[in-house]
C-alpha cells in the first residue's frame, strides 16, 4: 500500500516543478494582419496602438484584397459599433 502510494505522489510531483522545466509555449505572431473601418476615428486611433504594439501595419479594410487578408497567420479587425444604424445589435 505504501509503495503504490509513492507512484501516485511521483506522478503528481511535476504538476509542482518549476516554471523553468515545464514546456513553454510559442506565442510568436508570424504573419499578423490588422484591419479597421472607422465612422469618428476612434477604432482608426486604436488600430494605431495595437499596430505599434505589434509592429504590424494597419490597412483600412475597405482597401484589403481577399489574397491579402487569407494570407496571415493571424488577423486582428476593429469595426465601430456606434453610429452604423444597427443599434439593436449591439
């Protein structure tokens, strides 16, 4: 009973290691794509950050062709929500 004990507590032993030994995840952005549409400037503003942030381009999704866009890895859209007549939708 004591021996069969032991195994259990070994195989639950890695769920407490280190930071360090435990696998780490790829979070690299390969090909990212950001698009927005504004009505005031704000999404356009906020697009500009995130771009910044990532080092991406920002492209007016009026202005993207399909190619374009099904090329990224990844791709980020900003679109407003107010001002667009689809109040009941928000």
């Amino acid at each position: 009973m004591k021996f069969s004990a032991v195994i259990v507590l070994a195989a639950y032993a890695n769920a407490f290691a280190p930071l360090s030994q435990k696998l780490a995840f790829n979070t690299e952005l390969n090909s990212v794509g950001v698009y927005y549409s504004t009505s005031t400037g704000n999404t356009e503003t906020v697009c500009g950050y995130i771009c910044e942030e990532l080092g991406a381009d920002m492209i007016d999704i009026a202005d993207a062709e399909d190619g374009e866009i099904t090329s990224h890895d990844t791709i980020i859209v900003g679109a407003p929500t107010w001002n667009t007549g689809a109040d009941e939708q928000r």
